[in-house]
C-alpha cells in the first residue's frame, strides 16, 4: 500500500491510501456513492466524473522526516 494525492485540477482533495494510483482515484469518486457507469477511466492515473477529471499521484517521502 501507498500513499496518493488525489487532485482535481491543482487543488489536493484528499490523500488515499491504495495499490496503485487508478484504484486510488476510482476509490475516491466511489466514496461519493457513484455508480460505476458514472466514472469514465482516462488514464492510467485519471478518471473523469460528472464532468471533473481527478488525478492521483503519488507522495513522495519527505527526505528530512524520514532520515
């Protein structure tokens, strides 16, 4: 498991922890109650719902914390 910032647009909506980036932004758009015909994947890392795309992207460790 990892750790995912979800954005829409440039905003950070939500960090997710998930498998991979595309379970982790389908994971949030569903948390909404969306049915599955609603979310159209259109990467490996985006989907589209109700007309706004969310992205994941990983977080990355912060070298001063974690040393």
């Amino acid at each position: 498991m990892r750790q995912y910032e979800i954005r829409s647009g440039r905003r950070t909506v939500k960090i997710q922890n998930s498998v991979s980036a595309q379970q982790a932004v389908v994971d949030y758009v569903r948390s909404f109650g969306s049915p599955e015909d609603e979310i159209r994947i259109v990467g490996i890392d985006s989907v589209m719902w109700r007309g706004a795309r969310f992205t994941a992207f990983p977080v990355l460790a912060d070298p001063i914390s974690a040393g």
